[in-house]
C-alpha cells in the first residue's frame, strides 16, 4: 500500500515582506478613514502617510537586498515575457513561479509607484481651508494646488490598480485553484509535483530591521531637512 507524503513546503515569502504587505493594506485603509471620518486637520492621515512613505522606502530597498523573491531583478520582466506568461496561463499551461509571475511583477511595481506619487503628493498638498501637507510652504500656491488634484485622481487610480490586483488573486483562487493569498500569511508554497522544486533564498530578518531604520532615517531627514 502506497504512503500518503506530506507536499513538500517552500518558503517563499519573508517575514518583513509579509508584514510590509499587510501594514501597507492597512495603512491605506486607515488613511482613507482620516481623510473620510472627522480628522478635519489630517493629523492622523499625514502620520498614516509618513508610515505609508517609510514602508515604501523600505519595500524598494528590500528589492535590492532582500530575499531572492522579494528582488525586483527577479520578477521584473520585458513585456513579451508578460504576454508569452498570460497566453500561457490561458492555455493552461503557464510556467510556474515560486515568487511573483511576471505579470504580478508589473502589478507589485505600478502600485508602488502609485502609493510613492501618493506618497509624495501629500507632503506638498492642501485643502485650502485647514490642512496641509508638512512642505506645502515651500511650494507656490498653483503648484500645490496641481499636486492637491493630483493627490486626488491618484486616489483613484490607486483604487484602480487595488481592483486589478484583488480581481488577479480572485483569479487564481477560483479559476486556477492556486491561493495567492494564504502564501502571503504563513509565508509557505506548496511545490508543484510536475515543476522542479525552485531554490528561494530568504534574508536575514536583521536585515530588514536595519533597513527599516534606514528608511525611517530617510524620510525623516528628507522631510526635517526642509524645515532648518
């Protein structure tokens, strides 16, 4: 009689990844409800924004250093590896990746982007009556009103490209039977019987807490520095 095995488990997703994740979905929710319920100053929601900007700093940074999938150099691809993975997925027949596919990749880098103009946009931005970002007065009136507006439609995009995310992992989960989203909790894949099992290197969670200081440094300094 045949032994039932255990799949073989992958660790695909570090720690500080996770948790860079998952503040970030909560930071932004919780921005849009300081803006929405009652912070008329948006005291709250600029403190959400330099926390969004130092985990983004930190999430580009981590790109670099991090672990083997959480590199930009090994998700982002050309387009035409893009087009070649998503006919591929409609056929069926679609290679496997232990970290972000190459279109994932693309999704990761337009919303960091997105949450960085976000970002960006904020500190200089206005509402004209009692809020303002830390370094509006270094800008004139014209421009922080463009970048006001700008901080406006980005929202919009951004929810844009949140929508495009979820709907791809609701994708997968009912269409594809592959659960993106439990990895992004334990951290786990499971390997794939008819795909070689991939080698993940995971970085030291030391690493990250230095980076997450650094980045913390940066953004402090690069708002503070205005200020002298």
């Amino acid at each position: 009689m045949a032994v039932a095995t255990s799949p073989r488990t992958i660790p695909t997703w570090d720690l500080p990844l996770r948790l860079c994740h998952w503040l970030l979905v909560a930071l932004v929710i919780d921005a849009w409800i300081s803006n929405k319920l009652g912070d008329m100053r948006l005291s709250w929601h600029i403190w959400n924004g330099y926390a969004i900007l130092i985990l983004l700093v930190f999430r580009i940074i981590w790109g670099f250093v991090g672990s083997s999938t959480a590199r930009f150099a090994n998700f982002m691809t050309g387009w035409s590896a893009v087009t070649h993975y998503l006919k591929s997925t409609m056929r069926g027949n679609a290679p496997y990746f232990p970290g972000h596919n190459p279109a994932g990749g693309w999704s990761v880098a337009a919303m960091l982007f997105l949450l960085t103009m976000q970002g960006m946009c904020g500190l200089f931005a206005s509402d004209d009556i009692m809020a303002s970002g830390p370094l509006n007065f270094l800008l004139s009136q014209t421009m922080t009103g463009k970048l006001s507006t700008l901080h406006s439609v980005g929202f919009w995009l951004l929810l844009g490209m949140i929508a495009l995310h979820l709907s791809g992992v609701f994708f997968y989960l009912f269409f594809k039977k592959d659960n993106l989203i439990t990895p992004m909790i334990t951290g786990i894949k499971y390997a794939r019987d008819n795909h070689p099992e991939p080698s993940v290197q995971i970085q030291s969670s030391w690493i990250a807490f230095l980076v997450l200081i650094g980045s913390s440094l940066l953004v402090w300094l690069g708002v503070q520095v205005w200020k002298w």
